[in-house]
C-alpha cells in the first residue's frame, strides 16, 4: 500500500462503510468517497504533485471497488482527481481537492432539490404511486410532490434483503406523506388493486442507450408495470450517467454475500445467491428525471455524450 492509503485510516473506514452498506445508495457513496479522496492527500508525505497523483489514483482505485455497480462511486472519485490539473505545489493540490470534493458534495445536494421540483411536476394528478428501495433522489421527488398534491399515497417495497424500503417509509412518513410498506412480491397486486398511476425509482448507473442499472427487482417491478401501462420515472443527477459507457464498457452486477438472504446452516445443500442490482432497458423508462431537465430514452445518449465531453476518466 502506498503512503495514502496507510495514512489514510478515514480512507479505509469510508471504504468499508460502503462494503458493508453503514453507508449506501449511489449519491452518498459517492459524496462520501469524494470526501475521503480529498482527506487522504493530507496523509501524503512526499513534495511531488505526481507522486501525489500516483497515490491519489491508487487510493481512488481502492475506493471504487467498494461497490461496484454505482457509476457515482468512479464519478465522484474522477471529478475530484481533476482537481489535481495545473496545482505546482502539493499544499496546492491538497486545497483544490479539498475544494473540489466540497463542490461535489454541494452539486448533487442542489441537483435533488432541482429533480424533486421537475419530479413533483410530473406527479400533480396522482393519487397512488409506488417506490422501490431507497433512493434518495427519488425520495426527495415523493415527498415535494406530496407536499403539492395532498391526496398522494405512496406504496414502498420492502426490498429484500437489506429491507432498504423500510428507510424510504420511515423517512416519507416523518415528512408526512401517506406511506405504505407493502412486500416486494405484492407489489403487482398493490399496482392493479390501487390504481398505482406512476413507479418513482432511483439509479444506481444509466448507460448511454438509457438502460437503468438499479436494486434488483427493478427489472420485473417495469416490466409488469409495462404490462399495466404504468409509466415509471427515473429520478437521478447528471452523477449517475456513465462515461464508461460511452466506450463500450459494461456495467458489472455486484453479487453481495449470501448470509443477506439467508443462513446457509437453515438450508444445508442449498446454494443461495444475492445479486442486487438488476439492469432495466430504456423501453421500460417513461422519463429520467434529472436537474438538467427531464429526458426520454432516444435523449440519453447525445445528453451523456455533452456532459462527459471534456471529463478525464481517471481510474
Ligand atoms: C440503493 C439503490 C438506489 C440507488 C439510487 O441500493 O438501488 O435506488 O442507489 O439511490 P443500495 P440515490 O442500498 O444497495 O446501495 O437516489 O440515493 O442515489
């Protein structure tokens, strides 16, 4: 290990934070490993920009394959990298990573408050949608176009197996909004039997031809919700786009310990497997809803393009 990542005992606990899901969902794991990134250049004891920069990608490589799937993770880490272009000095380079990862943190912050705006419009007339897992983006949509639209009602999947659907109905419901938690396999029964009129999820990444890497289920919950005519909005920032795809790159499915699902010992014999996030195509999405406005699918593509034109992918 190299001289930052031994200093940098936040680094490594950040690290394992997000491995172990203390701290989850795309855009806080990217908040947190940009912050961690602009923490570790303090633990650099050489007086080299490059030397710096050499360790600052290691550690960065580290920190990206905590999780593999959110784009935000590799996102975060590269804009905070390119705070390193044209710094002379290395007190430099540690202020203007410093600068960059707060400016990160700051950036998706305004961008929820933008989606949860676009996304509230989009919800006026509706009586019942539902959510799937946690996101915050598509949290903060549910609870401003609760706040508009008084007579919504929220249906929230529980979300095995880490149960994230039991956070986004806690948290809807300390906003006020009328929320139900409902299993995951009732969720086509709560569809059809509530007139459930929109699906509201979050993303984990969205490649260039718009397809939607989310929690698992995503899939089959736009698949039946096609089948019922149920539009579903996909409520991510500008973050959750992939550069990477833009070069062909696929975008890996982490498959998380099995203990999640259940305890090898109450099923002797049994092979278990926990992939946890799944990949829906763009024709399942009705609208991405981002804080550069609200795109359909045939968009996607020349939007990732501009926004990643000038950006330098690092690791
Ligand atoms: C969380 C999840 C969320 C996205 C978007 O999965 O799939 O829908 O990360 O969240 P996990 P946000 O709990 O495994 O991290 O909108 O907060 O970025």
């Amino acid at each position: 290990m190299n001289s930052v990542t031994l200093g940098g005992s936040l680094l490594l606990s950040v690290k394992r934070d997000i491995e172990t899901m203390r701290t989850r969902g795309a855009a806080e794991i990217g908040k947190q490993a940009a912050l961690a990134l602009a923490h570790a250049a303090q633990a650099y004891h050489g007086d080299s920009v490059v030397g710096l920069q050499v360790d600052l990608i290691e550690a960065a490589r580290l920190l990206a394959s905590a999780r593999p799937t959110a784009v935000t993770l590799r996102n975060a880490l590269n804009h905070v990298l390119s705070a390193l272009d044209g710094a002379r000095t290395v007190s430099t380079a540690r202020a203007q990573l410093r600068r960059s990862a707060q400016a990160y943190v700051r950036d998706v912050e305004a961008a929820k408050g933008l989606i949860a705006a676009a996304g509230a419009k989009l919800l006026r007339t509706d009586r019942a949608v539902l959510t799937h897992c946690h996101s915050t983006l598509a949290q903060a949509v549910l609870v401003e176009a609760a706040r508009k639209n008084r007579r919504l009602r929220v249906f929230s999947t529980e979300t095995r197996p880490f149960r994230q659907g039991l956070i986004t109905s806690r948290n809807l419901a300390q906003a006020g909004v009328d929320v139900t938690l409902i299993l995951d396999s009732a969720a086509t029964y709560i569809l059809e039997t509530e007139k459930v009129s929109k699906i509201v999820l979050g993303a984990d990444t969205i490649t260039a031809d718009g397809t939607v890497y989310n929690k698992i289920g995503t899939r089959q919950l736009c698949i039946v919700a096609q089948h019922l005519k149920v539009p579903v909005l996909v409520c991510a920032e500008t973050q959750k786009f992939s550069p990477y795809s833009l070069r062909g790159e696929p975008v890996p499915i982490e498959e998380r310990n099995a203990r999640e699902v259940a305890d090898p010992e109450d099923v002797p014999g049994v092979r278990i497997r926990n992939p946890v996030f799944d990949a829906t195509p763009p024709r399942y999405v009705h609208r991405y809803v981002t804080e550069k406005g609200v795109l359909e699918s045939k968009r996607v593509r020349p939007f990732a393009e501009r926004l990643f034109r000038d950006v330098t992918l690092w690791i």
